[in-house]
C-alpha cells in the first residue's frame, strides 16, 4: 500500500511540475519536427502500461508532417491523451492514433473503446483535478491534471484540444498543432 501511494504522489507531483512548466512564461523550444518524432516519444513513454493492461496502441500516421512545436512538450501532451485512453479502454481493447496534416494545423486523434463521457461533462474535462467518475478516481490511478496539461499545451502553441464522446462507446481526442515548413 505505502509502495502504492508513492507512486500516486510520484505521478501527482510529475504532473504539477509538467503543469507549471507549461504554464510559465518561459520561452518553449519551437521548431519544425517531424509528427513521427513526436508520436514515438509519446509511445514510448506509455508502452509499458499499455502492455500491462493488454492494450495495443493502432497507428496510423503519414510520413512526412511536420508540427511546429516544442516536441517535448508535444510529446507529453500527446502521451497524456494515450495514456487516459489506455486507462479507460477496457483491457484487450485497441487505442487508436492517428495522425493527419491539412496544410496549416497537424492533427494527432486518439480515440478508444472506453466508458465514454456523459456530455454534460465533456464542457468540463480540461479542467485541474476535474474527474468525470469520483468514485473510480483511485481505481484509475490519474491524477486529474494530464488534461489540463493538455489544454495548455495546445493553447501555448497557438493550438487547440477537442473532444467527443458517446457514453458507453468511448471517446475521441484531437490535439490540433501548427503545422511546421514544406515536408
């Protein structure tokens, strides 16, 4: 238990560090990166929880975008939308992520066979600490902060975050990024 509740204050206090990075005034480190670059960090740092759980991350992704953006921090966005997917797809389910360039923004959707949230909560999601079911906060074991890291992510890079859902057929994330030079 105490091993536990360790990790959960590990995760939280990553998660407020993250937060607070995004959120200062400091300058991120922009520059044209490829979308591939960004999806394997995220991957990888996801790989081993969704192996555990038996879940299978689908990608599908074109070569050559590139995403004008701070790739770590792209990168932890995009890995907090995995990992939410991950957590609440029901075991042996797949996670879907795809990646689509339309000129100007660069699209990374990740979309899952999850719970799905009620819409009358989706106006809510990306707020701190916000959690859509409170009696299962401790089972999942999120923080509550990973979407909200993902809303300022995206809005620090002239970004936006959407999300849909259909209660109790899963959820659809897209995190939408500047799209960087000629590929």
């Amino acid at each position: 238990r105490i091993q536990t509740e360790t990790d959960r204050l590990a995760r939280l206090v990553a998660d407020l560090l993250d937060l607070s990075r995004i959120e200062s005034e400091m300058p991120l480190a922009i520059a044209d990166t490829p979308a591939s670059v960004i999806v394997e960090d995220a991957i990888e740092r996801v790989s081993a929880f969704a192996e555990a759980k038996g879940t299978a991350i689908s990608l599908e992704q074109p070569d050559r975008a590139l995403v004008r953006a701070d790739a770590g921090a792209a990168a932890t966005a995009l890995a907090n939308l995995l990992d939410n997917a991950v957590r609440y797809a029901p075991a042996g389910t797949p996670v879907l992520l795809a990646v689509a360039s339309t000129g100007r923004v660069v699209s990374f959707t990740v979309a899952d066979e999850g719970p799905g949230i009620p819409s009358e909560e989706l106006g809510r999601i990306f707020e701190r600490f916000y959690r859509v079911d409170k009696a299962r906060a401790r089972a999942t074991g999120g923080t509550g902060l990973g979407l909200a890291i993902v809303k300022h992510v995206a809005e620090r890079h002239g970004g936006r975050v959407e999300a849909s859902s259909e209660f109790g057929r899963g959820s659809r994330f897209v995190l939408v990024l500047p799209a960087g030079g000629a590929a």
